[in-house]
C-alpha cells in the first residue's frame, strides 16, 4: 500500500470527524452521522461495482429506490417507519429481479435496461399520485435529499447498514472481484456464483433503499459510481482500490457536510459536488 493511498484516507477521516463535531455544536450529530454512513457504504459498493464491471447496472439501482419509496408513500401516507421497511424489501426485490436475468445468462446491461424501463415508468405513474395523498416534503426529500430530516434511528440504521456492508465487503471481495474478471472461471472451478451473486444485489439493494432517504435519488448516482471510477483509475491492486473508494467518498461526504454549514448550501448537494471535483482531479492525474 502506498503512502498516497494512506495520507487519503487519514485526511477522509479528520475531515470525518471535524464535520461530526460541528453538526454536534451547530444542529445535531445525526444528519452528519448518516451522510458519513452513507459515504462509507457508497464507496465500499462502488469498488465492487467498478471490479464486476457493472456500472450501467449500479446507476439503474436508485431508480428502483425511488420507485419502492414512492409506492410506500402512497400506500401510507408518509415516509414513516413502515414505509421505510416496504421501500427496502421492494428495492431489493427488484434488484434481485435484475441479479436473477444476469445470473440466467442475460446481457447484465439488457437486464438492466429491463430494471430501468420498469421502475422510472412506474415511478412516473407513482410520483403523480403521491403528490396528491402525501406532503411534496416527502417526495421532495427522496428525490434531492435532506440530510437535516434525518431522525436519530435512521441515522442509526444507516451507520449498522454500513457497518454490515463493510463485514460482508471483507469477506467477499476476493470473490466479488474475480467474478468480475473470470465468471465463467468462476463456474467452471465450483465457485457458489449464485451466493456471491446473491450478497452483492443485496448489499446494493438495502443500501439504496437505506439510503435514499438521506442523500436523494439523484445524489445515489454520483456516489454509487464515482469512487470506485476514480480508484479504478489510480489503484494497483484490490485493497487499494477499496481503500480508495471510500477514502474518496467519506472525503466527499465529510467535506461537503463541512461546506453546507459554512456557505449555507445541501449537505447532499455540496457532497455531490465535491465527488465530482475529485473524480476529475483523479482523471487529470491519470493523464
């Protein structure tokens, strides 16, 4: 591991730690607490994303997110307790449904196109009706994010959801990664594909529909793909490129937290952004 990698991650954490605290003195530790979960967990996913080469796939994810949560709104009325769980179990359900035609053997970006075309259409058809049985606050808040919403629990789950996403990142990377290289190696050596299939659709279906209610649909985007586009780029090896990923994210995070409380800006917005100034600054480094 080189020292690059190391001084990221060091800074990623001081920049961790110094948003927490003035969240905890201005406004309150948790909105921080969840955008950091969030950044930790984004990152993580995003280095396997980039490893298994399924980019176009990661990216259809929030459309689902976004879809489950707006059939919980309409069904009860708010994003309340029971709707968080409904957005969860049907988020994933449908990413499973995607996993499952790539695991048949369908081109991972037609079974893609199959998840997008359902969920934005049916999102569509969902966002008209909820606008006019549920506050726009709660549509409004999926749809960009509002960290500041975010009550204690949530907050809480998004820190256990993260921290379950880095147990299951550890003992399976290896895995993940040689799936995106050699799969039909990977079947031919007895590898369980279908076990690995099944805990990284997983993973990414609890943390899109965890998340989306911190940092938005749009925002899920940018962190679901550009940390681990940016480490790809710059990473000699696996670790590194994990370490980097969610280096680049919880910067990202941690440094657009900071910048909300000082220029008055969205915390997910300043995030984004950011993000997107790294992944350049990576691009002109490669070059």
């Amino acid at each position: 591991m080189r020292i690059a990698e190391v001084v990221v991650f060091v800074i990623a954490t001081i920049l961790a730690i110094l948003s927490l605290s003035m969240y905890y003195v201005r406004i309150s530790v948790y909105p921080a607490l969840a955008v950091l979960a969030a950044g930790l967990a984004f990152g993580l996913l995003s280095a396997l994303v980039a490893a298994r080469k399924l980019f176009f796939l990661a990216g259809a994810t929030p459309h689902s997110a976004l879809l489950a949560a707006l059939l919980a709104i309409l069904v009860t009325g708010s994003m309340n307790t029971s709707a968080y769980i409904s957005t969860i179990v049907v988020t994933v359900l449908l990413v499973y449904m995607a996993g499952y035609m790539i695991f048949s053997g369908v081109e991972p970006d037609i079974a893609t196109s199959v998840l997008v075309s359902f969920s934005a259409s049916t999102s569509v058809i969902l966002a008209y009706y909820a606008k006019t049985t549920a506050g726009g606050a709660d549509i409004t808040s999926i749809v960009f994010g509002d960290p500041l919403l975010v009550s204690s629990w949530e907050a809480w789950i998004a820190v256990v959801t993260a921290l379950a996403v880095c147990i299951l990142v550890v003992l399976s990377y290896r895995e993940q990664i040689y799936l995106g290289v050699e799969r039909d190696l990977a079947k031919i050596t007895g590898m369980p594909v279908w076990l690995h299939d099944l805990i990284f659709f997983t993973m990414v279906g609890v943390v899109v529909s965890t998340m989306v209610q911190i940092v938005g649909f749009v925002l899920e985007h940018v962190l679901i793909l550009l940390p681990g586009a940016a480490a790809s780029m710059y990473a000699r090896s696996a670790r590194e490129a994990i370490l980097l990923s969610v280096s680049t994210a919880l910067i990202a995070a941690g440094l657009g937290l900071i910048l909300s409380l000082m220029l008055g800006l969205s915390p997910a917005g300043a995030t984004g952004l950011v993000m997107l100034l790294i992944y350049v600054a990576f691009v002109a480094k490669s070059r």
